[in-house]
C-alpha cells in the first residue's frame, strides 16, 4: 500500500514508480596521511652529542687554564694580594726608664753696653812652610849610602823647551842639579832622571817630561869620580804652582831627600 506524505492537494503518486536503486557501497580503506617527522637517525644524535662533550669539555679546560694562569701571575707580582716583604717586627715592651734628671743653668748675662761681636771670618788653610832642616836652593845633600851629593842650583818658571810647547794653562819648569861624588862605595854611581820628582804643597806629585828640551837636559848615566855632573830637569805643570819642592831618590837607595825650592 502506498503513502502519500505530501499535501491533500498534491497529485498522487503513479503506482508504477519506484525509488532509484543505489549502488552498492564498496569499503574504501582510510586514506594515507603523511607520517610526522620521528626525529633525526641514531648515529647523527650520537654524532651531535658527542660533538657538545667535546665542546663543553674545551671549554671547561680553558676556564681551568685561564684560573691556573691567573692565580700564577697573582703569586709572582702579587696584583691583587701584594707581599709584605719587610717583616713585622715583634714588639717588645721595653723596660721603662727613670728619667735622668737636668740640673738647670743659669742664663748667661749678657752686658748691654758691651760691643756686638763680628762674626767668624773664614779661616784660609796655610801653604806648607817647609820644615827648619829641609835643605834650600843652595844648600847640598849628600846621600851617603850612595857617596853622591846633589846641589840644587836653580829653579825657572814658564821655561820654553825648544821641542815642545806648553798646553793650555800649564808651563814647564826647569830645575838645575849639580850631581858629584862624595866618596867611594861598593856600587856604581848611577843616575836617572826619573830620580827626580817634583811636589806641591799639597802633596800632588810630578814626574819629569821625559821629551823636553830646552838645551841644558840632564841626560842618565854614571857619576864619574873626578868630575861634577850638570842638567836641568824639566818638568810640565799646570801654572800657580807653589810653594814646590824637589824630591830626590838615588838609584838603588831606600832613602829619598826633599829640598824646598824657595
């Protein structure tokens, strides 16, 4: 029997119809979805840790180092912990001591009428006088171990060898000697020029000027017996020298004799 559901005034439906036949619903398995991404291979997280050890281990091994280094510099210059090298010294309690007592003195008087005083005048030091027995110009010396005499004759000042010339604010200085015998000993009699020195008076020492010729050189050799022996012995000073004085030293003799030359 068949139903009409539609309205009342709706034309029935032919009893020839029927519903359309559906086909048959064939199961279709779910379609794919693309699977979501499960993460990199074992080997390359292996690969990756391994490469943050090793990261982290250089790193924590240069901040040992840079710590090691530091704390070495710090011990040799003390930068930020500085040594005290000077020792404190312990202190000792010393014993206290009485004080000693001071006898008061009496204030000096001084006279108001009494003239004021000059102050000190600077005392000059006085050249060297020569002693009362040192032998003068003149005046012979014999050294008796040697049986020679020496007899100064003379001293000039500002002499001109003919050889050499004087440097600036110096001068030579001429002394003339007379050597003889004066009696028989066991050794020869020889002199030197080097026999001679001559001194100031503050005992600055020169030695003759072994170049120096004016002429009159004395010249080394062997005193004969019979017969004097004459020469000048040239020294090269600076200029304002004096008092001076000639110092005599016979060869193979222990003694020397000084005469002043004034």
């Amino acid at each position: 029997m068949t139903q009409n559901w539609g309205p009342s005034n709706y034309p029935p439906r032919p009893p020839q119809y029927q519903p359309p036949a559906q086909p048959p619903v064939l199961y279709q398995p779910p379609e794919d979805y693309p699977e979501e991404p499960r993460g990199d291979s074992t080997g390359k997280r292996t690969l990756f840790f391994v490469a943050g050890g090793c990261a982290t281990a250089m790193l924590f091994a240069c901040c040992v180092l840079i710590l090691v280094v530091a704390w070495a510099v710090d011990e040799r210059y003390g930068i930020t912990t500085p040594k005290d090298e000077t020792p404190i010294a312990a202190s000792v309690e010393q014993p206290f001591e009485q004080p000693v007592p001071v006898e008061p003195v009496a204030p000096l008087k001084i006279d108001p009428d009494a003239p004021a005083g000059l102050p000190d005048q600077p005392q000059s030091t006085p050249e060297a006088a020569p002693a009362a027995n040192t032998p003068r110009i003149g005046e012979p010396v014999v050294a008796e171990d040697m049986g020679m005499e020496l007899l100064v004759l003379d001293i000039q000042y500002d002499v001109q060898p003919g050889n050499l010339a004087a440097a600036q604010g110096m001068e030579f200085v001429a002394v003339s000697v007379q050597l003889r015998s004066a009696g028989p000993t066991q050794s020869s009699k020889l002199y030197e020029v080097p026999n001679f020195q001559l001194e100031n008076a503050q005992g600055v020492s020169y030695v003759p000027d072994m170049q120096a010729d004016n002429g009159r050189r004395l010249a080394g050799g062997e005193l004969p017996a019979d017969a004097p022996v004459e020469g000048d012995v040239l020294f090269h000073i600076p200029q304002g020298q004096g008092p001076l004085f000639l110092v005599w030293l016979p060869s193979g003799s222990e003694q020397s004799y000084t005469i002043a030359l004034q």
